[in-house]
C-alpha cells in the first residue's frame, strides 16, 4: 500500500464541474493499493496517517511537526489512484502488475477510508475509479510518501 500524504490547508475534489469532497486543514490522502494488500496493510497505513505528527501547535507558532491531524481535529480527503503502483523502469508506457484489481482495490479502498471515519474526524472521499481533478492547497509544501508492503 502507498499513500502520498500532504499537510493541506484545504482540498477537493471535482468530477465533471461536482465538487464531491472537500476539507479544510488537514491530510491529502492519494492512496494506491497493490495486489499483495490486506487488512494488515490498511491496520498500519490508517494509524500512520492518523498519528503522524505533521502539524504546529494550536496558535500555528512553534514546532511544526508537534500534532498530529486527531490532535488538531483535522480533516481528510481521501483519494484512489491507482497509479501510484506505476512502474516506468521499463518503456515508454507505466506497468500497472502491481496494482491490485478494481475489485479488490475498491473494497480494501472502502475499509481503508471506514478505518480512517472511526477517528471521529471528518472525511471525504473522491469517487473510486472516476476521473476526478483534485485540488491541493498544500501547507508548507509538505508532502511524504508512506509505504506498507506484505510482509
């Protein structure tokens, strides 16, 4: 599983000219899932995204990296992209072997986001599988890349 997790100060998402998510200040989330992944995967991958300390103190002064986004009551757009399991190594057209299936990746995709709702936060998704435009107002810029392969 890979996410591309951004600190934002706002997000959306569009699908033809529909904003259909949108946050304030919180987390970005492009989340790809590969074939290999399981609950485990999502388990680790949603505590991670929760608790990570990417946010300054309540008067926005001091230690940039003391809160997490459950410490500020952040909120999260959560978006499917499976191109994140692009492999570009070879040719001129990425791979995708090792994205997981429509299927599978839409139900892993769907438990992840309910993991990341019994945070008591909010969170909004983009629609799985459309072509959407994402719009990211990204705060600092601040922008890692998690990872969590079977192990």
């Amino acid at each position: 599983m890979r996410v591309i997790i951004q600190r934002v100060k706002s997000s959306q998402v569009t699908i033809n000219g529909i904003v259909v998510g949108k946050i304030g200040r919180g987390l970005n989330l492009l989340v790809g899932i590969a074939d290999t992944d399981t609950e485990v995967e999502l388990d680790w991958m949603a505590r991670k995204c929760l608790d990570l300390r990417l946010f300054s103190g309540n008067d926005g002064h001091g230690d940039r990296w003391e809160k997490s986004v459950q410490e500020i009551g952040g909120e999260l757009l959560v978006v499917s992209q499976f191109t994140l399991y692009g492999d570009c190594r070879k040719g001129r057209r990425p791979s995708f072997s090792r994205s997981a299936t429509p299927e599978s990746a839409k139900k892993l995709y769907e438990k992840f986001v309910e993991k990341l709702r019994q945070s008591g936060l909010k969170v909004e998704t983009g629609e799985f599988g459309a072509m959407m435009e994402v719009l990211i107002e990204n705060d600092g810029p601040v922008t890692l890349i998690l990872e969590r392969e079977k192990e």
